[in-house]
C-alpha cells in the first residue's frame, strides 16, 4: 500500500471492498476492516516526512492541496476519505489511532470531535493571524479553512427575484416551488441552527413548517441536484451553497451541469437578524497526533496565501484568509453580508435543529 513520494488515499468503500476478497467473510466487515483502515495508515505514521489526515472532504476537491504541500516541503499526506464515522473512529481508536489531523465538510464535526477531547490546541501565529476569530474555536481546537454561504438557485425564467431572505422562504407564496436536500443534511442543520442562535426555537420551529408547506416535492439529493430540479421545471427556488455554482459551470465531463447553472441565478439570502447564514470546512489536530510537527506544517500550509489561493481557484470557495482575494467567477455572484457570530455557537444548536427536523417531519 505505501509508494513513496506520492500521496496515498484510501476510501471506505475501497477498504472494504478489499477486506471482502481477502479476508474471511465473518471478519470482513468487523475486526478485518479495522484492521486495514487503521494498519493502511498506521505502518508509516511513526516515519518521518509523514502525515495522516481522516477526511470527510471528496478526494478532487483536497488532493491538490495536499499534492502541493508534498513538492514545497517533501512530507508525504496519506489520507482516508468517508463520507461519515470518522469522528466515531478517532474516538474508538483512542491513542492508537494513526490519524495527525481531522478535515472536516462542515463545522459540526469539528465541534463534535473537540468535545469529545478528540483534539489538541494550536497556537502557531501562522494560523492565528490567518483565521478570523470567529472561524475558529475560542481554544485554538480547531480552525476553519474555507467558507461557504447557504443561498438561494432561483429560476431565470421563473423567479427573476434580486432579493430575499430566510424567513420569506416560509411565506405562502412560495407553496409549492421550493426544492432542497434532506433537512438533516449538516448544510441545511447548520442554517436551521443559525436560526434558532438568533431567533430561538419557537420561531424556528413556525418557520420549518411554513418551508415545509412550500416545498414543491419531498427533500432529497444533493445541491447539484437542486439546481436540476429548478432546470427541469419542479420548482422555482432551490437552497444550496455557493461553490456547487461553480462547480457545475466548469465541468467539461457532465456538460449537462453547465445547463442546469445556467438555468438559476444566485441569490444571498439575509436576516433581519443576521445577515447571510456562512458554514465552514475545517481542520484539527487530533488528541494523539504521532506525527504532530508535520500536522502543524500541514495546517500552517493549509491557512497560508498559496493554499487559500488554490481553495479560491479550484473549488469555488471563499477563503478564510481575508487577505485572499475569491476567485473572478464568485466575485461575478455579487457581494453579502456573512453572519458575524462565531460559527461555534450555531454549531452547539445543531443537535435542537435536527429535533425540530424530526418534529414538523421535514424530510416526510
């Protein structure tokens, strides 16, 4: 598995895939696929030149930065990639686990993985100087990397609308022409958590019901998808974030996605209260980081101009770093005012938002 001077990644379904061939069938599943998952990246982890990330972010958005991090200092990235379990993983590993650092989708996790003393404080002025106090834990636990705002798609035919906000998404008016993905998404959890850090629970509570009143068919699919559903005539509005947006415009290998682009406009959504909902992806160092200077290097590198730079122009995400510029095609979306309360405090309602998602029955 290990092939010096590049970077290694391994995916769950890959492990798995591979504990079914050669494994015995009871084991496969259970103690083999612990076994491969955790010995793929605990044999290199006490080398030197070496450092191991559990991410949740997909491979194509992430391997280039770590594939640059690699030619500018020679310290090789192994990576596993999942799509969930991956705080659960650290904490069953304890201090054997092989993983330095923890990259999250979404700042929940992070949040979650920090109270469950799964992290470490960094205070290296290279990072501090680079994230804003409020994209970050107030412990130096862990830090945001990119940033992303919770917009409206709106149809270019349909709702050639040029403002909106959150609470008008629950208006009458809109019955009938809303798609979005499940509202237990961490996307969607992490709005739904900004609204009840500014407007409480109840108000939260009334406006789920008048969005779900005015969804056009049951929540689903991804934010890509949304944007097909308002091309495909189902709905008018579609919530999802910006870098899909982008995404879709520049892919050459599913030129339908560029159609689907077309088809919608951005809108920022504001509130009264507080503007426009922002998430974040982010870093941690684990609580038993083998290879700890290296993970530092890792994150320094990560909040750095060039790598904030390469964020912008390669996934269509705003950077944390202020001093780096968003790249031409978010720019064209326009400007918006971000929410300004410290990220870790909408996290800490995310657990009461998906119990009110499970209340008005969103996703039914």
């Amino acid at each position: 598995l290990a092939h010096p001077g590049r970077i290694e990644t391994f995916t769950v379904q890959a492990l798995k895939r591979f504990s079914r061939m050669f494994l015995p069938r009871r084991t496969a599943l259970g103690f083999g696929f612990s076994f491969l998952l955790a010995g793929a990246a605990a044999g290199p982890a006490l080398a030197d030149g070496v450092v191991n990330v559990y991410t949740y972010r997909q491979p194509s958005l992430i391997n280039p930065l770590f594939e640059a991090f690699t030619k500018k200092t020679g310290i090789e990235v192994r990576a596993v990639f999942a799509d969930n379990g991956l705080v659960e993983r650290l904490a069953q590993e304890g201090r054997n686990s092989p993983a330095d650092l923890l990259i999250t989708a979404d700042v929940g996790r992070l949040v979650e993985a920090a109270s469950r003393g799964l992290a470490q404080p960094v205070t290296s002025p290279a990072i501090l100087d680079k994230v804003p106090a409020n994209l970050r834990d107030k412990d130096n636990l862990w830090f945001g990397l990119t940033m992303r705002a919770r917009v409206v798609y709106a149809s270019v035919e349909r709702a050639p609308i040029t403002a909106i906000t959150y609470e008008e998404l629950a208006d009458p008016k809109w019955k009938g022409k809303i798609c979005m993905r499940p509202g237990n998404h961490p996307y969607n959890l992490g709005l739904i958590a900004a609204m009840i850090a500014h407007k409480g629970e109840d108000a939260t509570r009334e406006w789920l019901k008048g969005l779900k009143a005015n969804l056009a068919v049951k929540p689903s699919g991804n934010d890509r998808s949304q944007a097909k559903s308002v091309f495909a005539g189902e709905c008018d509005l579609a919530l999802a974030n910006t870098y899909y947006m982008g995404k879709m415009l520049t892919n050459d290998q599913e030129p339908e996605q560029k159609e689907w682009a077309k088809s919608v406009k951005i809108v920022f959504p504001s509130s009264p209260d507080f503007g426009t909902h922002v998430n974040i992806s982010g870093v941690l160092l684990t609580a038993n980081a083998p290879n700890k200077d290296n993970a530092v290097r890792l994150m320094e590198y990560l909040a750095s101009d060039e790598a904030q730079a390469l964020y912008a122009n390669g996934n269509f995400e705003y950077p944390v770093n202020p001093k780096v510029p968003a790249a031409d095609i978010v720019k064209s979306w326009g400007a918006f005012t971000p929410d300004t309360l410290n990220v870790a405090e909408v996290a800490k309602h995310e657990p009461a938002a998906a119990k009110l998602v499970d209340e008005v029955g969103f996703n039914d």
